[in-house]
C-alpha cells in the first residue's frame, strides 16, 4: 500500500531544496543585481510600496540563492529594520557603495532615483570588465593554441620521427635534441608539467588568501603595459563616479572617501586612495589630494581644482568619470591593433623554429646522401 504523502511535506520540499542549493560560497552575478535595482527602482517610482516592490522581486526572482537573500531583506524590512540595515548584512553583494547610497536616499525620500543610481554604475563597470576581456581573450586564444601545437609536436610528430633520424644517422640538432628528451622521458615532461600547474594553483591560491600575495598582484594589474593602463582607467572612473553619486546624496565627504576606497576591488590602488582620505583629513583641498596619488589620472587635479573654485565638482567628477572611459576605449582599440599582430609574428617564428630544429636533420641528410649518391 502506497503511503499518502503529507501535504505539508510537499509544501516544504521546495524550501528544503532551496537550502540544499544554496551552499556557502554561492554568488550572485553582477547582472542579477543591476537587474533587481532597476526593476527595483521602475516599481518605486511607479509609486510601489517597498514591501510589496520586495515581494514581487522575489516571486519573479529566478536566481535561488538571490531569491532567499530578497526574501531575508524582506522579512528585515518586515520587521522595522531600514533597507539600508537589512542590505548591509549582505554587503558582499551589494557592495559599500550600494548601501551609502540607500542610506542617503532613506533621508531624502528618493529611493527609486538611488537604485536606478546603483544600476547605472553595476552596467558601467561590466561595460568596462567586459571590454577588457573581450580584448585580452584572442591574445589568450593564440597562447593557447601554440601551447597545445608544441604538446602535440612533444607527444605525437617527435616519437614518429625519432626512428627516422636514428635510421639516417643524423646529428640532432639543440631544439630537436630538447625535444627527444621530453618525448622519451615521459616522467620528466609530467613533473615539470605538474611543477608549473602546481605553481600556478598555488600561486591562485596564496592570491586567495593572502593579503600580502593579492597586494602584489593587483600591483602587477595596474603596472602592466597597456592592459594595466587600461584596468586603472577602468578602476579610477568607477571611483569619480561613485564619488560624484555619493557626494550628491549629501554625504560628509570624509564618508565618501571611505565607502568609495571600499567600492575598489584592487588592493594597491585602495593602498593609494587611503593617501587621499590622510591629506583631506589633514586640512588639504580635495582638489590637491589627488597629487599624492601615483597611479591618479594627471588631469584630474588641475580639473578638480577648477571645478572647487566654480562649486561644481559632482559634474567635473562624472566628466572625469567619462573622459576616463574614453581614454580606455582608446588604449583597447590601440592593444587590438598593435599586439595581435606582433603575437601571431611571435608565435609563429617559435613554431618555425620547432618545425626546422626537428625536420633540418632530416633534409641535411637527404642532401648528404644524395651527394654521397
């Protein structure tokens, strides 16, 4: 006899998957977030009580793990907590700057205007990181492929033409004679195999974890050439930007500055803000702060200073913002026109260089033979 299932049990099995599913490292995607502040902000301006913009969020919400974290600021919100008090509980996906700008916005009553704020600088920033890898991902493709070219050649083209050299009693060359060796000795060729995975891994790793290592490599980001021009363009226009909003939201400025080195995903360029926010408190002019900065934008001091005489320095911060995105787009277009070329010459002259160091023994004794003949 079939037993009748509890209603209640089906009831509650959606809810038991949902904290199955939703496991301790899970994220949520850029997008998803834009998404929400931007419906968020339509039903809010549209004239949408905040319960129940929260709840129709969350019943049309897709992502699990993002669906249960609307319905735990909902329930926050419930309860008599602030938005800006139930999202910071969650800061990790909204970010500090999200969360000032609803604080402010909760003083001035204009909630709707804040999110579709917060949706414009999640859209710009993935604009930015998405152009960026759009430009990196060929460089990256012919890498890719040259390196699986020499594993074939190592694996496969070299042992079939090793008895061929040995039967015509040919003198190997260096590079042919490099390549018999990792060819014959196939244990050797997996432990440096497993030696540069293994420093890569851990090398991600200690990246992950610590702070001096992660320091070092953001360091390297914003110091490589063109690409690391690019990324602190990128990180400098998100930074005026979410500075303009904050600074518009009527927030002390000490305050900005502090959510505003928060909001940055790099820690050397963080390092370097912390001097602005020393020398504001100190007694210096914003304006002037920014010659501290070694990685700072050089027109961005003489643009702020004239912007503090004329009291408009929201608007010269979200021009610098955009003249940032312009020189971005500039130096990519650069990188897209330069590098891919002189790479494909590189590369292939390396693969020239194997093909000829293996097959050069080959024809040199043909030629002899032939003489000899």
């Amino acid at each position: 006899m079939i037993e009748k299932v509890d209603e209640l049990e089906v009831q509650q099995a959606p809810e038991l998957f949902n904290r199955l599913c939703v496991l301790p490292f899970a994220s949520i995607p850029p997008d998803v977030v834009a998404l929400f502040a931007m419906n968020f902000s339509y039903l809010l301006r549209g004239g949408v009580s905040l319960q129940s913009a929260l709840s129709l969020l969350k019943n049309t919400e897709s992502s699990i793990y993002f669906k249960r974290l609307i319905g735990e600021i909902s329930q926050s919100v419930q309860a008599g907590s602030m938005l800006s008090s139930a999202m910071r509980h969650h800061s990790r996906v909204f970010g500090d700057a999200a969360i000032a700008l609803v604080e402010a916005a909760e003083r001035d009553g204009t909630l709707g205007h804040s999110f579709k704020d917060i949706a414009d600088l999640i859209h710009r920033e993935m604009e930015a990181r998405d152009r960026l890898h759009n430009a990196m991902a060929y460089p990256l493709l012919l890498c890719v492929a040259v390196l699986l070219t020499v594993v074939f050649m190592v694996a496969y083209l070299t042992p079939a033409i090793q008895p061929m050299l040995i039967s015509l009693g040919a003198t190997p060359g260096l590079i042919t004679q490099v390549l018999f060796w990792l060819a014959d000795d196939g244990a050797i060729t997996a432990v440096l195999l497993a030696l540069v995975s293994g420093f890569i891994f851990s090398f991600f790793v200690l990246a992950k974890f610590s702070v001096v290592v992660r320091y070092q490599w953001h360091r390297c980001l914003v110091l490589l050439w063109i690409l690391g021009d690019v990324r602190r363009d990128i990180l400098y226009a998100r930074l005026c930007r979410v500075v303009a909003r904050l600074l518009d939201s009527g927030l002390d400025v000490d305050k900005v500055l502090l959510v505003a080195n928060n909001s940055i995903d790099n820690l050397y360029i963080q390092d370097e803000f912390k001097k602005l926010r020393l020398q504001m408190q100190t007694g210096s002019r914003f304006s002037h702060s920014f010659s501290v900065l070694s990685t700072a934008p050089p027109f961005l001091e003489p643009l702020l200073s004239a912007a503090e005489s004329s009291g408009e320095v929201v608007p010269a911060l979200n021009r610098a913002a955009q003249q940032l995105d312009d020189q971005a787009n500039i130096k990519l277009m650069q990188f897209s026109v330069f590098v891919p070329p002189v790479l494909v010459s590189t590369l292939g002259l390396v693969l020239l260089a194997l093909v000829v160091g293996l097959l050069a023994p080959i024809f040199n004794s043909a030629i002899m033979m032939g003489v000899a003949l």
